[in-house]
C-alpha cells in the first residue's frame, strides 16, 4: 500500500526492565545461494586414453539486517525509585517511560554484508599406457 508507514521497520523498540518489549523484530539473516559447474570427457584413440575434467564452484553469503533501525529506547525502575534502590521493590521502568526519563538507547543503520568464495578449479588430463 502507498503511504503507509511498515511498523516492523519504523516502530521504535522500546524497552523495560520488568516488562515485556515493545517494537518489532527486525529482519535479519543470511542468503547463501551456490552453483557449481563440472564436468568430465574420456577420448580413448587406439592404445591411448586421455581425460580431461574441470569443476568450478562459486558460493555467496549475503548477510543482511536491520536491527533498531528507528531507534531503541530502555527504560529502568532506577530513574523513579528511591535513591539508592537495587531492586525493583520501588521505581517502575514504565513510570520512568511516562516521564521520558531513558536509560539507554541506541539506533542503527541497515546492513549489507556481501561475500564470494570462488573455489579453486583446475584441468587435469591422463595418458594411458598400454
């Protein structure tokens, strides 16, 4: 649909030290497409055999993400409790996230990581002695 906002990429993630996130996962992993190519000839003429062969091989790994790309925000019990408090036994970290008061945050930005391993591919031929 035209205009209108994807929440798994725009929503914050947010958050809390007692409670349940809120926010999206993001969309990560990896593509790891392979092809590879072989093949082999025998040319047998009178006392003599010759064979050839090679082998090409080509493998990718693109690994791909987004984690907190609109930003992440953590709240903590410690920013309305008690002064000196250890435990959540006073301060709620969703107290703290309706007065703004943030413990942590950080936002980062899409990744593309692309990589190619050519494997190594030779062409051999024997001679048969007869």
């Amino acid at each position: 649909m035209v205009n209108v906002i994807d929440c798994n990429v725009n929503f914050p993630n947010i958050s809390f030290s007692e409670f349940l996130s809120w926010g999206p996962t993001a969309h990560n992993g990896t593509e790891q497409p392979l092809w590879s190519i072989n093949d082999d000839l025998s040319y047998i003429r009178g006392k003599h055999t010759l064979k050839f062969g090679y082998s090409f091989e080509s493998q990718k790994s693109h690994g791909f993400g987004q984690q907190n790309i609109s930003g992440h925000a953590g709240f903590s019990f410690l920013e309305t409790s008690v002064p000196g408090a250890t435990s959540a036994t006073s301060g709620s970290s969703f107290a703290s996230f309706l007065v703004g008061a943030a413990d942590s945050g950080n936002t980062e930005t899409i990744r593309f990581v692309a990589q190619t391993f050519d494997y190594d591919w030779h062409v051999s031929w024997k001679r048969r002695k007869s």
